[in-house]
C-alpha cells in the first residue's frame, strides 16, 4: 500500500510538472505568436510605404527625363556650333603648323 502511495505521488508530481511545463510552453508560444504577428503588421506597412515611395521615385525619375530631354534640345544647336567653330580653329592650325 505503501509503494502504491509513493508511486501514485510520483506520478501526480510528473503529470503536475509536465502540466507545468506545458502551460509554460503554450504561453511562450502564445507571446512569440503575438510578436510574429506584431513584425508581419509592420512588414506589411513598411511595404506599403515602400510601394508609395517607388511611385514617388518613378514620377521623379520621369521628370529628370523630361528635363534632360529638353536640356539636350535646347543645348544640340549650341553645341554643333561650338563644334563648328572648333573645327575652323582646328583646321586654321593645321595650315599654319604645316607652313
């Protein structure tokens, strides 16, 4: 009778430490699972905000472009000058080194 107290004790002392340990483990989860919770919250809106600023980007990207279009527009006939003009000063200085 004796042996079957201490073994009926023992076996209410492991089923209450296996009890223990899992309830522990459950609210450990629970904690994890609200934290993943809370960075997939914060992905999603950081990948909102992402897609928000690559519009932003485009549209400033876009008017870069324009604006260096129209700057090779409006420079294209200066330069073509200049070229011109270097190319008389080029061939001056060739006839007159070849002299």
């Amino acid at each position: 009778m004796q042996a079957t107290k201490g073994y009926i004790n023992n076996v209410k002392e492991t089923v209450t430490g296996y009890v223990d340990h899992m309830v522990d483990y459950f609210k450990q989860l629970s904690t994890e699972i609200q934290a993943l919770t809370t960075s997939v919250k914060k992905l999603q809106a950081n990948a909102t905000q992402l897609q928000v600023e690559a519009e932003n980007v485009q549209k400033v990207s876009d008017d870069i472009q324009v604006s260096v279009r129209r700057f090779e527009f409006k420079i294209n006939p200066r330069l073509a000058r200049i070229n011109e003009r270097l190319d008389h000063i080029n061939s001056v200085l060739d006839k007159t080194t070849k002299k």
